[in-house]
C-alpha cells in the first residue's frame, strides 16, 4: 500500500504552503488585505496538518525515493511591487493547487480503504484548500489589469 | 383634532415631545419647525419641498425661502417617514449649512503651489487636458473617482456612466464604503440583492426591536422617536441592545450586552445556536424558503452562551435572554448599523442577523422586519446607480447578459464596461493612488482627509505631485486643500434632484434658492466634463445629453425597469406634494411596496440576481457554476462563517480597545454641522471616552487632558468619564482641522489618526471600531470635556449633577405641532400615478399649511 507516500507528499505540502502564505503575508505587508488573509490561511494549513496527523499514525509516512521532478519548495522570498505581488500570488496558486489535488488523491484512496476517518478529514481540508484557491484567483483577478497594464 | 404648538430647545431635547401610541398602531403627526431669528411663518415668500440629507433617516421636509434666501425648516405631516418631525441637525444644519460664508464660490487651481481663483473654463480645461493626456498615454486604469453618500440619484447616474461607459474604469467607489457597504453585501449575500426587506413602520408593529451595533438614538434621532414612542406606549416593546456604549439605547434596553469590540460573531453565533437548540425556529420556512442550513448548524454547533461570554466578556445569562426575546417574540424588528459594519466579520455578522430572521421566517409582515441600515441620506442611490463601482440597477458584473443590457441601454461596446473583476473598492483606489498607477483621482462631496483610516497616509497619498487630485464640494475641506482643482458645488436646497433613504423611499428635493457665486450643481459639473471630454455613443451621439435632473431621472428610471429597484412608477410629478415613496414603484406596485420577500421568494435566481456570493472568511467569489449547483431559485442563503477573532488585539504596548463613532450634534466631519452656532456650542471640540475603573486605574480625571496612541498615530484630547465598558476608549470621528488651521499641529484630535487599514473581506469596508492603542495622561482638567451630557457621552452618574447639562437656548428653540393632522399611511399618503384612478379620501402632506 501507498498511501503513506501520498500522506507523506501532502503533509510536506501543507507546510510548504502555510510557510509560503507566511511570506507573502509579511512580504507585502503593505496590502492590508493580502496581510491579513494569507497569515489566516497559512493557520489553515498548520491546522490541516494536525487533522491529518491521526491518519498519518495509522499508516505512516513516507518517501517513494523517487527524485521530485516538478519542485514545489515554497517561496524563498518575495518579489516587490503590484507586479511582484501578482506572481507571488500566482506561486501560492500553484501550491495550492498541488495540496489540493493531492487531497483528491487521498480521497479515492480513502474511498477504496472505506476509513470513514481519512475521508473526514479530507471533506473538511479539501474545501478549505479550495477557497483557498477561490481566494487566490480572486484576488489575483482584482490585481491583475493594474499590475499588468497600469503599473509604471 | 387638538392642535398645540409647543417650544422646545432641540438641543437639550435631541427627540422632542413624545407622542405614545401602542402596538399596530399609527404614529401620531408631530411638525417640528425651526426658522430663522426673527422671521415668522408671515414672513415667508414659499416653501419648497425637500428631504433631510443629515443622517440616511430621509425627513421629508419644507425649506422656507424669504427674499431668495433659505430661512427655515418644517417637516413633512403627511410623509411615511417622519410624519413631520425632524431631528436636531435638521433643524438647525440644513439650510445653516448651506448659508455659510465660507462657502466656494469659484474654481481654484493650483498655481506654484497655491490655490488661486479661476474661471470655469480655465478650471474645467485644466482637469480635462491632463484626463485625456493619461487617458492616452496610460488608459483608463489611470483614472479614479470617489464620491458620496450625498449627492443625488441624478448626479450618481451621470458619474456611473461617465466612468463605466464614457472612460471605462473600474477604478469607482463612494464615502458609502465606509459606512453601508456591509448593508448592501450582507443583503447581496443572503436574498440575492441589495434592498431592504423591512420598512419603518415596523416599528410599529413590533413586540420586539434588536439593535446590533445600531446607536439608533443619535444616528437616527428621529427614528429614534419613533420607538421612544412605542416604548412610551402601552404594549411596549422588548428592546435588545448590542453596544460596548451606555447608549441611551442601552438605557431604555431589557438586555444590553456591551460586547468586547471585535467579538460581534462570536455573541451572533450564540444566538444562533440557542434560537437553534431550543426549537424556536419554523421548520417549515426554512425547509421551503432557504438553503444552508445544514452548515450554519454545523458552524454554530458549539456555541454555547458560555463560550460566546468569554470571548465577547458579557454573562452567559444575558446572552441566553436576547435569545429567549428573539426566538418568542411573535414578531421582531432587527437594525444594524456601524458597530457591525466597521468591525471584524463586518458582512459574516450581518448574515447572521439575517438568518436569525430567516430562522424563524421574520420577514415581510408588519413588525418583522430587518433594517440593514445606511449611514447617509443617499448611500442607497450610490449603491443602486453604480457609481460606487457596482453596476447599475443592481446587476452583476459576473453576468455577461447584464452588462450586454447596460451596454444597448448606452449604446457602447459591452467590453467598454468594466467587469472583469470585482469593482475597485476605496482602499484599493488609495492604494493604486500610493502605488502610483492611479495618477487622476476625482472626489465629489466627501472628505477623505479626515474621514479614512490611518490619516497621516491619506494625506501623504493627497499631497503627492504625481497625483492629478480634483476636489467638488461645497466648503475648502482639509481634502480640497491638497487638489490640484477645487470646483465649487451648488448643495442641497440649491439644486433639483432625487434619492432614497434606507427603507427604500424615494423622495423629490427641489430647488429653493440659486447657489452663491459661480457654485455649479454637481450633475451640471459631470455633464459639463462629458461634453467636454467628447464622449460618444457607438452611433457618435453625446454619452450624456441630459438637459437637467428629470432627463437623468427617466433615463435612470430605464435603466432600473425590471430590477428589484425599480422606479418606472415615480416621477417628479408624484413626488411633488405626497409622501416619498417606497420602490419597487411599477405596474405591479403602483403605489410602491413596504416590504420585501412578503412571499419568501427572494432575488437569488441565478438570472437575475446581484451576486454570485462569497466566501465570507475570505472574500473568495462563489462563481456562476457554483452558485448555479446549489439550485438557489429564489430561496435565501443561510451564509455563515466560524468566529475568528480580531487582527489587532490588545498588548503589553497597546493594552486598550479603541472605538469610534458619532455624536448625536454633527454629521460627518461637520462641513454643516460644524458652522451652525447651537451645534457647535453643544459639542464644540474632540474628546475621548474612558470608563471609571480605567480612568482611576490610569489617575485620570473628567476634563484632564491624554494623549491616546495606536501603532499609527496619536491624538491629544480632553477625558470625558463615561459608562462605557471596561479597558475601552471611544473617540467620535468628527474632530479634523478645517477649523483649527488645516492641519493636524501639535495635538492633532481626529480619530482617524489612530484606526488602522484594514477591510471586510466581502464588503471591503474599513475596520474603524477596533484597534488597540495606549491612554497617558498629559494635563490636568481646565473643566470639564467640551463632550454632550445628553448622549451617549453622559458622565457618569457621580458626576453628573456636577456639571452643566447640555442645552441650546434661544438659539436652539423650535416648535413642535403635535397632532396637527392625522398621521399619514400606506398607501392612502401616496400621490397616484397619471394612469392610477384618483383616491377619494382626503390627502395629506400637500406644500402649505394642512
């Protein structure tokens, strides 16, 4: 069975992501909205975590040892500027979008195991993760037409 | 019936005569007047009919003129709203503060760094030459405009379409972001569209009135009246108060939870869950009448009155009472105003007082009602016209078929409209304005200066050379002191025009005087740039052809047929001698509607509603599809969110809650209110709110001077010792500096220097009632604080018979005529249409003496 490997990659994701939310928080400070909004979310993923901690005692996690061939490493740092923003948000999409299907995954396995447990978890973090995504392409949307063709 | 005509000072008396009438009941007729010093009804060449544009009450009103000069004031008998009364600022800041002589009587620009006089055309074409430069060189994202919760539906119509069709800007928004966009957003979330479900006259009915957040008695002094007067009845009604204040709404309350600042969802929760836990709720509505109710259980699963007192630090107990007068109540009236609105979960909050209705069907029959309310007088018509960045007649953006109907309506290209993403709300337009890729930003009627969050950027982003700044108003406000042009403005009894008060009642202000000097009408001042600008329809005629105010007024009325707010009924004509009227105004409602949803059939059909939702954690778009899935078709949407608390809480730095707000005396940054001499005198200068313990804690006494500090700025004012909640200070938000040298020196005493910048997630509308800042005594008392003894800022009551109460005197004196005629109702008060047969009966409320 695989599914420590699935809980291994989620998990790994989740912080990812929740120290990713962290940076542009504090990166772009100056958007009290992304400030705001991204520390909250970024308690949403740490909180996934620990959701998903009973199921990762039961079946472990693990490595496939395979090298990551598409790198998810988080945000090193931030860009500056409407423009860096916009990509900024952008990478925390493509984050996002990677635990989210990850969920997905972890969902048809739960499905195939029948463990009631997994699948709790996973309806209550995969919908977060999903207006976390809603969020993200929101604001992106509300950003983009500034940053791309008002900005000096 | 007995006619007395009694004097009253208006200043000690901020509510007037009460006239007690019980349940299901009509509120008895009371004309309050107020004229000029020695002038006498005798005196008087005409009145002309107007309404009240000092609170978003909407008093219908008549402005005596003598000589060409406006010289008095009397409301309305025979008007739904105010059945002739009027409240303080109406009476002695309406057409005093028109008549100042400090008003703007020509243009100004700017001229190495100075504002000098100008005429029209040199004014207008230097406003114009830079619009069409950045137009060109930079594209409509250059151009910004913020306007008003003031001006009329005409004007408002005029500037929507100026932005959204002749310049193509979503860069749009209105002074109604700081106060009523959670209204509108809370009502868009949970039936589909903005408008009010409730009416006024449900406080008549009512056997019990909430009010969240909601300083009724000095936000709306009249309306105000109203209740005192139920209450004074003989069935009065139980009242609920949420306010960390001792309001005179918490003195007359059966239950009044003073909440910790910024825990308003945590006490809406509990709520929730009690009404839920003890069956109060109709089975039956809910299953036929809305969706979500299974995550709105979900939610408030664990919110026991226990865990909601500890986090909002009121009894359990108390909480457990308001639950029991709402879930029993037969029927209940619920208002929501700023300490909802400006505070965390601003919109989630809101949703929760409408699910409480929704709960237990409290909808659409006299007495339940819910009155999400505004905080100007014509906040409802920014909102339904567009100019604060929605699209007109409450469509919406994410619907192609609403913008294709906008676009035939004007005759552009659909992709002219901007609708690719929300609007542009008016912290995001100042962010732009900072960031520099909004370089012309135009502001009508408000002043941001003073009024916004975290002043010193404000007025960093105002003063920087880069940005093209154009100011219209009626006074050189601390705003228009930094714009690069200042265009005078013709004001209210100036100028012919419309708008809507908050319970959706339309009414007529007409002209009664000429407007001083070279002053313009605002809608004269857009159509004017429109012309100027060249703007054209796809078939090269003028965008905006209008003559005057009724051409606006029927091409806006097009533009609402068919949508929840529809004003193809009313005209002019109607309007003229009859009550305000109540939209929908059409075929099917001739004579307008009281109430919304009398039927549970809401405007959350996907086709026709204003929104799609959002999440209300985040501000997340719900999207067509996905609103779509859930199969709405007219049911309500139980919207909720879990609590979360505050962004800035109190530290060992900041150990202190900071709130802001009204006094009952001014309106705004007292552009009117400040030049009238009695309400002036009654609340002349800035002062800050601290409770005993505090106060004794921090070896403060009444009168003494502190200095109150945020992590933004600070302010240095006098300590008005007052019942309000512990470990909490409250600032009004009046106090800028137009009146004291134009800037903030060396004690600067605007509340704004303190808030912080930060926004509702669904209504973007700025968090002004919780920040955390530090008191620190820095003079002994000269007396007691310039505050009002009458109001919320009553000492407490150890000191109370030391000091002198407020009053007006002379100045002050009006007179109230209390059952001069029978009151008014709905719908023998409404004018008939040209096409309705002519009702029979007498008519009240015609222009004269009834």
């Amino acid at each position: 069975m695989n599914v420590n490997i699935y809980l291994g990659m989620l998990h790994r994701a989740e912080t990812t992501l929740a120290e990713s939310f962290r940076q542009v928080a504090d990166g772009h400070a100056s958007e009290p909205d992304v400030y705001a909004l991204c520390h909250t979310l970024a308690k949403q993923c740490d909180e996934h975590s620990d959701r998903l901690q009973p199921v990762v005692e039961r079946y472990g996690e693990a490595s496939d040892g395979e090298p990551e061939r598409l790198h998810a490493e988080g945000l090193s740092t931030t860009r500056q500027g409407p423009l860096g923003l916009l990509r900024d948000l952008q990478d925390l999409y493509l984050l996002g979008s990677f635990v989210d299907v990850t969920w997905t995954m972890l969902k048809q396995a739960g499905s195939a195991l029948h463990d009631e447990e997994l699948l709790d978890v996973v309806a209550h973090c995969d919908h977060e993760t999903s207006v976390q995504l809603r969020w993200l392409q929101t604001r992106m949307k509300q950003a983009a037409p500034q940053a791309l063709v008002a900005a000096r | 019936m007995e006619e007395e005509t009694i004097v009253v000072d208006r200043i000690a008396e901020i509510w007037g005569t009460r006239t007690p009438y019980p349940r299901d009941g009509l509120w008895p007729v009371r004309v309050d007047q107020a004229l000029a010093e020695g002038v006498t009804e005798a005196d008087i060449d005409r009145w002309v009919q107007s309404a009240c544009v000092l609170c978003s009450n909407g008093c219908a009103c008549d402005i005596a003129v003598k000589d060409g000069a406006m010289v008095g004031i009397r409301g309305r008998a025979g008007d739904l709203v105010n059945h002739g009364r009027l409240g303080p600022k109406g009476l002695f800041a309406s057409w005093q503060g028109m008549s100042h002589p400090d008003r703007l009587t020509r243009p100004l620009i700017r001229e190495n760094g100075e504002l000098v006089e100008c005429d029209w055309d040199t004014a207008m074409n230097r406003i114009t030459e830079r619009s069409r430069e950045l137009l060109r060189t930079r594209g409509p994202l250059s151009h910004g405009f913020y306007t008003s919760g003031q001006l009329f539906i005409e004007e408002y119509y005029a500037l929507a379409i100026i932005g959204k069709a002749g310049i193509g800007t979503p860069h749009m928004d209105g002074n109604t972001r700081l106060c009523t966009a959670t209204a509108a957003a809370a009502m868009k979330e949970s039936f589909g569209a903005d408008g009010q479900p409730g009416s006024y006259t449900d406080i008549d009915s009512c056997d019990a009135i909430f009010l969240y957040g909601h300083n009724m008695a000095e936000t709306q002094t009249v309306l105000w009246s109203r209740v005192l007067d139920r209450i004074e009845g003989p069935d009065r009604p139980k009242v609920v108060c949420v306010d960390p204040r001792d309001t005179e709404v918490a003195r007359h309350a059966d239950v009044h939870l003073a909440v910790r600042p910024g825990t308003n969802m945590a006490l809406m929760n509990a709520l929730i869950h009690e009404v839920l836990a003890n069956g109060w709720w109709d089975e039956e509505y809910v299953q036929a009448h809305t969706t979500g109710l299974e995550q709105l259980k979900a939610t408030v699963a664990d919110w026991t009155p226990e865990k909601a007192a500890g986090i909002c630090d009121v009894s359990a107990d108390d909480i457990r009472e308001a639950a029991r007068i709402f879930g029993t109540s037969a029927r209940v009236l619920s208002t929501v105003l700023q300490g909802f609105y400006q505070s965390a979960q601003a919109t989630a909050s809101s949703c929760q007082v409408n699910n409480l209705h929704l709960l237990r069907g409290l909808l659409g029959r006299p007495g339940c009602g819910i009155l999400q309310m505004n905080g100007q007088p014509t906040a409802q018509n920014n909102r339904e016209c567009g100019a604060d960045g929605d699209l007109p007649g409450f469509r919406n953006w994410e619907n192609p078929n609403h913008v294709q109907e906008l676009a035939d309506l004007w005759d552009v290209d659909p992709l002219t409209i901007p609708h690719w993403a929300p609007p542009t709300h008016a912290m995001q337009i100042f962010r732009y304005a900072e960031q520099g890729s909004i370089e012309f930003l135009w502001i009508s009627a408000t002043n941001p200066a003073v009024s916004m969050p975290d002043l010193s950027r404000i007025r960093r982003i105002l003063e920087k050379p880069e940005l093209f700044v154009v100011v219209q108003d009626l006074y050189l406000t601390e705003t228009a002191q930094a714009a690069d042009v200042v265009l005078p403005a013709a004001g209210w009894g100036e100028k012919t025009g419309t708008f809507t008060n908050v319970n959706r009642t339309v009414h007529l202000s007409d002209k009664a005087v000429d407007p001083p000097g070279e002053a313009h009408t605002d809608l004269d001042i857009f159509l004017d740039y429109s012309k100027r600008m060249g703007f054209t329809t796809l078939s090269g005629a003028p965008l905006l052809s209008w003559s005057g105010p009724e051409d606006g007024f029927r091409a806006w009325q097009e533009c609402s047929r068919g949508r929840p707010c529809d004003y193809t009924g009313i005209s002019y004509d109607r309007l003229r001698g009859g009550s305000g009227i109540q939209w929908p105004c059409n075929e099917e409602n001739p004579d307008g509607r009281e109430r919304l949803y009398e039927d549970g059939v809401f405007a959350t059909d996907p086709d026709y509603c204003e929104s799609y939702g959002h999440d209300l954690l985040t501000g997340a778009t719900v999207g067509s599809e996905a609103f779509r899935a859930t199969v709405p078709a007219g049911r309500a949407i139980l919207k909720t969110a879990d609590y979360s608390p505050p962004h800035e809480e109190p530290d060992s730095d900041y150990p202190m809650r900071y709130t802001t707000g009204r006094t009952a005396y001014h309106f705004h940054t007292r552009t009117k209110t400040g030049r009238s001499r009695p309400l002036r005198q009654a609340a002349p200068s800035a002062w800050v709110e601290l409770g005993p313990n505090d106060a004794q804690r921090l070896g403060i006494q009444e009168g003494d001077m502190v200095r109150v500090s945020s992590r933004r700025g600070k302010i240095e004012v006098p300590v008005r010792i007052s019942d309000i909640r512990d470990n909490t200070v409250f600032a009004p938000f009046h106090y800028g500096y137009w009146d004291a040298g134009g800037s903030p020196g060396a004690h600067p005493t605007a509340a704004n220097e303190l808030t912080l910048t930060e926004w509702d997630p669904v209504s973007k509308q700025p968090v002004f009632k919780n920040a955390a800042v530090k008191v620190e005594k820095i003079g002994h008392a000269n007396g007691p604080a310039p505050a009002p003894t009458t109001t919320a800022s009553r000492p407490v009551a150890a000191a109370r018979n030391r000091m002198r109460p407020t009053v007006g005197g002379s100045d002050a004196h009006a007179t109230e005529q209390v059952d001069a005629v029978p009151p008014p109702h709905f719908p023998e008060a409404i004018k008939p249409g040209a096409s309705a047969p002519v009702f029979s009966g007498a008519r009240q409320g015609q222009v004269g003496r009834p």
